[in-house]
C-alpha cells in the first residue's frame, strides 16, 4: 500500500514541481480571467498530498513555495508556509478518509487555494505590509478560488498521470478486481 | 509500528515547519547583501534561462489565450471607440485653426524628450518573467548589472512609467511594477499643477490612487499624472521628471479629504514583453525645473 521511496520518485516529484512553477510563472500568470489569473501551486500541492500523502503533500508544498519565492524575489519561506500546509491537510484527508468520489480533487483544490490565499493575506498583514482590507483584495482573492476550482480536477488528472508509477492501488480499482476474480470479499475466499 | 509512523510524520511537519519560520525570519533580518539574498539571487541566475527559454516556447499559448479575451472585450471596445471617434472629430475641427502652431511646438518638444532619454542612458530589455499574486507585482528582465542596471532606477516602456528596479544580479533584474504594493512615486497633475504621490491600490492591477495632494479639488478626470522629479537637492528622486504615470480616471467624495483620485496607468502592466531601465536617472537632476 505504501510508496516506494527511490531516487526515480524523488526526480519524478521534482520534475512536477519545476515544470508546474515554470508553467505558472511564464504562461498562467499572464492569462487573467476578469482581471485575475489562476495559481496553480496551491492545486499541484494539494494534489500530490492526495495522490501520495501528507508527508509526500508537505515537502512537495514546501519546496514549490521555495521555488516560487526564490523566482519571483519574494521573502523566503512564506509561499513554503502555506503550501506546505495545503499539501499536508490534502494528504491528512486521503490518509483519514480515503475519499472515493470522483469530485473530491475539486473540492480539496478550491479549499487548499482558499488556505493558501488566505494564508498568504493573513501572513503580509503580520509581515507589516500597509494595506487596507479592500473590496477589490476580497474579490481578488474569491475569483481565484473560483477559477482553481475548474482547474483543479485537470491538475489532478494530469498529476495523476505523471505520479501514476508511485502511487499504491487505488481502492476502486481494487474494488473491481475483487469481483472479477471472483470473490465478493476476503471471507468469502476462506 | 503505527506510533513510530505518527511521530515519524509529526517530525517531518514540524522541521518543515521550523525551517520556513527560520527563513522568514532571517530574510527579514539581513540586509540587502546577506547571504539568504545572495543565495536567492544566485538561484534565480540558475533559473533565469529555464524561464527564458519556456517564456519563449510558451508564447503561442498565451496569445491563444489573449486572443480570446481581446475578442470577448473586442465589442465593447468598439461602442466605446465610435463614441470617442464623434468626440475627437468635432475637435478636430476647432484644432485645424493651430495645426501649424501644434507642428512647431511638436516637432520641439520630441526633440528635448529625444535628448533627455538619451542622457538616462535607457537599455532596453526583454521580460521573460511576471509574477502572479496580489502582494508582489514584479517582472523579471533579461538585463543585469553587467549592462548597467542597478536598483532603484526607473523603468519605463513606450508609454510611460512602468517601475523601478527591485533588485539585480549579474545577467537579469526583478522589475517592481506601479502595482506592487510597496511601490510609491512622488508626482504632479500636469493641467492642476498639484503636486502628490502615486500610489498602488491593493488587489487592482490597472489602477492607482494619487494621493496627498494638497488641492484634491484642482484635479479633473483626464489629467496627466507625471512623475515629479528632484525638487529638492537634500532629497534626490530616483525618478526623473515628466515621465508619464498615468490619467486620472475617476475622482471620488466630495470633501477635500475624503477624496480619492483614480489613475489609470498609461503603461499596460499586465503585458509587458520589452521595457527600458533608464540608468542614469540623474542625469539632469540639477537642471530640472519642476515646481
């Protein structure tokens, strides 16, 4: 059930983050949709930590948030604050839960963005940034949970895809499997 | 086994955790030539051509997109354009009579902008990268400080003022643009002749708040904002004089102190692919005759 730990998952990880954060940085920053464009590091973090955990989740959150603070000449540490946070709650869920439903990527996508913009608010605001709480931050920071919410089950899709050598059996298809090979359950076998 | 994996877990949150307060904080702490921004800039000189190069490959895919939101503004665009065009014809009709006058004046006043570019050394650059969040409105450009690029001096394009330099590092610059929210600009409403300061307003790209202006009132929807230059030589202003910021879009409130005046910038910040540092921004701080 567990992951696998190599240097071949460590390099998979790491070429997700790197193409992810080049993606944001040069291509999704600059397509605004009303004014705001989409952030994809919130969903590639969030994703991960549902596909491989919370361990996985925070130190992949933690080092895109590095990337991106160090691309963009921000204050290091911030971006890996939150999205470390957004990657290991995504990764709590999967290891608590273990939601089935085909929409939860969407879900945990809007609420991860919404810890990360949040996260990042709340986090200049005590940095001593000189802002008002205005309307136009509100609606900023609401259409971007808006618009990640229709990114997210793409970005899972395709981190699924890319993750998909690491990942353990995913439970629906173990739940097939138990039917075609003809037991409805283990007990059923003894 | 299960306990083991739980503290395991819990370590690992709580390293990362401490390692990211760690690096707030000593970024906070040092100075601008400490060994965390030393490190960061060197990073970025690694990432620069990656990002350079996926900018480049990347292009056709932002014009796909940009296409399509310049012909869902197109219509509007066009009804806004035709009512402009009525008022620009009827008067034109009242400017042919100093058409000849308008010429001279022209051709004058393009030949001083011509010179005093020239004396700011401008070096034009590419930007090859934007960022993205409502905090930090920065560009990154393919000129360092081997072409003479250093921080704090002013940035413009085509149109007007679009920044000034963050910081540098030998082959490429962070551009801090009029949005960011750190960013302010001394300047004056040319027609009002009100002097104030420019500022960005948080969550809005395309619009700034010229502010601390002593006669609010004398300032109307249409006025040029430009910057203001070195009016004292105690305060020297990286900023050169008349450089264009903006017009003024809207005025708000009624009283004098409640009033808010709006600034459309005249550069477009959100696509910006070439811009120019000037980089000797003093230049003429001793000859310049702003109010």
């Amino acid at each position: 059930m567990t992951t696998t730990w190599n240097a071949g998952a460590v390099a998979r990880l790491f070429a997700l983050g790197l193409a992810g954060g080049i993606l944001q940085l040069t291509t999704v920053s600059q397509i605004t949709v009303l004014g705001v464009p989409a952030d994809l590091a919130p969903l590639l973090a969030a994703s991960v930590g549902l596909l491989l955990g919370s361990v996985p989740g925070a130190c992949f959150g933690f080092g895109l948030g590095l990337l991106m603070d160090t691309a963009l000449a921000q204050t290091l540490g911030i971006t890996s604050l939150v999205l470390l946070t957004a990657g290991y709650g995504a990764g709590r869920l999967r290891e608590l839960r273990d939601p089935a439903h085909a929409l939860v990527p969407v879900a945990v996508g809007a609420a991860a963005t919404a810890v990360v913009m949040l996260g990042f608010t709340v986090m200049q605001f005590l940095l001593g940034v000189d802002a008002p709480v205005s309307v136009l931050l509100v609606r900023q920071i609401v259409l971007t949970i808006v618009l990640n919410t229709l990114l997210a089950l793409p970005v899972y899709l395709v981190c699924r895809r890319v993750l998909a050598p690491l990942l353990p059996d995913d439970p629906r298809r173990r739940r097939r499997r138990a039917y075609t090979t003809g037991g409805l359950s283990p007990l059923s076998r003894a | 086994m299960y306990d083991r994996q739980v503290r395991r877990r819990r370590a690992i949150l709580f390293a990362l955790v401490a390692c990211c307060l760690v690096l707030i904080t000593a970024y906070f702490g040092e100075s601008s030539g400490g060994p965390l921004k030393s490190v960061q800039t060197g990073a970025m000189e690694v990432l620069a051509p990656i990002q350079e190069g996926a900018n480049k490959a990347l292009k056709p895919l932002r014009d796909l997109f940009g296409w399509f939101g310049d012909t869902w503004d197109a219509k509007d665009e066009r009804d806004a354009l035709r009512k402009e065009r009525d008022q620009l014809l009827a008067e034109v009709t009242k400017l042919q009579g100093a058409d000849a006058e308008n010429d001279e004046l022209r051709g004058l006043l393009e030949y001083s902008q011509n010179a005093s570019l020239d004396a700011y050394a401008p070096v034009t650059a590419q930007v090859y990268s934007r960022s993205y969040s409502t905090w930090y409105s920065t560009i990154e450009i393919n000129k360092g400080s081997s072409d003479g690029v250093r921080p704090d001096q002013p940035v413009i394009n085509d149109v007007g003022l679009v920044g000034k330099v963050k910081s540098v590092s030998d082959g490429n610059a962070v551009v801090m643009l009029l949005s960011d929210a750190d960013f302010g600009v001394s300047a004056r409403a040319l027609n009002a002749d009100q002097p104030g300061i420019a500022l960005p307003i948080t969550g809005s790209r395309n619009e700034l708040l010229f502010d601390l202006v002593p006669q609010a009132k004398k300032v109307r929807e249409g006025d040029r904002i430009v910057t203001a230059g070195t009016i004292t030589n105690d305060l020297p202003s990286p900023f050169p004089p008349d450089i264009l910021i903006g017009t003024v879009r809207k005025v708000q409130g009624e009283g004098e102190l409640e009033r808010q005046i709006h600034v459309k910038p005249a550069a477009d910040l959100r696509s910006l692919d070439f811009v120019r540092v000037l980089t000797k921004p003093a230049a003429d701080s001793l000859a310049s005759t702003t109010p």
